[in-house]
C-alpha cells in the first residue's frame, strides 16, 4: 500500500508521463466502485501496449484497522495486480479533486479521469453512468487515433 497526497499522485504520475492515463477514485465502501474495478485489468491488457496506464485510488482511511488488506483483497478478485494507492487523508482528497476539477468535490464517487499524454485532464466520469467503457473507449480511441492491424 502507497499513501500518497498531492505532491505524491502528481510524482507517481510524472513516470507515466507521454502516456494515457485513468485515474479511478474508488473506496470499498462504494458498491458502484467495486464493481467497476474489473474493468481497469482489462483496460490496461487492452490499451497498456498503446501507451496506457490505470491508476487505482483509494479514498479509504488507510488508518483503519484491516483496511490494507480489504483493499488488496478487493482489487485481486478484480483482477488487479498492481500497486494499491492511497489518498493519505480527507484533506488529500480535497486537493487532488482541485488540482483535477474545479467542480468536482472529492466527495462523489466513483470520480476518474482521463489524463492525456500531455498530462492535462482529457474526460471525467463521475458517478459511474452505466456506459462507461463505451464513453471511455471512445475517448481512448480519439487520444490514441485507430489501433494497427497485427
């Protein structure tokens, strides 16, 4: 588990910089969170060769008992191998939805972003709407042009 707050999201970022990036903001806590997280696997399998990386975000209090190992949890059955990420506190949230979004509170969830290969936000998703991966892989497909016949 990585607890991060602003500087430390903008740094892990900055390794991913000349790529697409989704951020997802999510907690265990968030039904429609949870059920989405299957789709950032199949995203990075999808995209990752065409110079993209996901980012899962945790806004859960990582000072709870037992939550770093709900998280990880969560994020295996959802396939997800990677790092676990973690918004340090209410006061990390607030800033990060600022530095992404002057609308966006930090409170709604689930909140994610599209970040271009120029490191400025390219889409949100706030709430989870039902056709996400059709809106996103749209998106996706505008900032990486037609994929290559093999």
């Amino acid at each position: 588990m990585i607890i991060v707050d602003l500087d430390g999201l903008k740094k892990l970022m900055a390794q991913y910089q000349g790529k697409v990036v989704f951020i997802d903001f999510w907690a265990t806590w968030c039904g429609p969170c949870v059920k989405g997280l299957p789709d950032l696997a199949k995203m990075q399998e999808k995209y990752g060769a065409r110079g993209f990386q996901a980012i899962p975000v945790s806004f859960d209090d990582p000072k709870l008992p037992g939550i770093a190992g709900k998280m990880r949890q969560t994020l295996d059955q959802a396939g997800w191998r990677e790092k676990t990420i973690v918004a340090r506190d209410q006061e990390t949230r607030k800033a990060i939805a600022a530095w992404l979004d002057k609308e966006w509170k930090g409170e709604a969830l689930p909140a994610q972003y599209v970040i271009d290969r120029k490191g400025q936000a390219a889409y949100e998703l706030i709430g989870g709407p039902p056709d996400k991966m059709e809106r996103l892989e749209k998106v996706f497909e505008q900032l990486f042009g037609p994929a290559k016949a093999p």
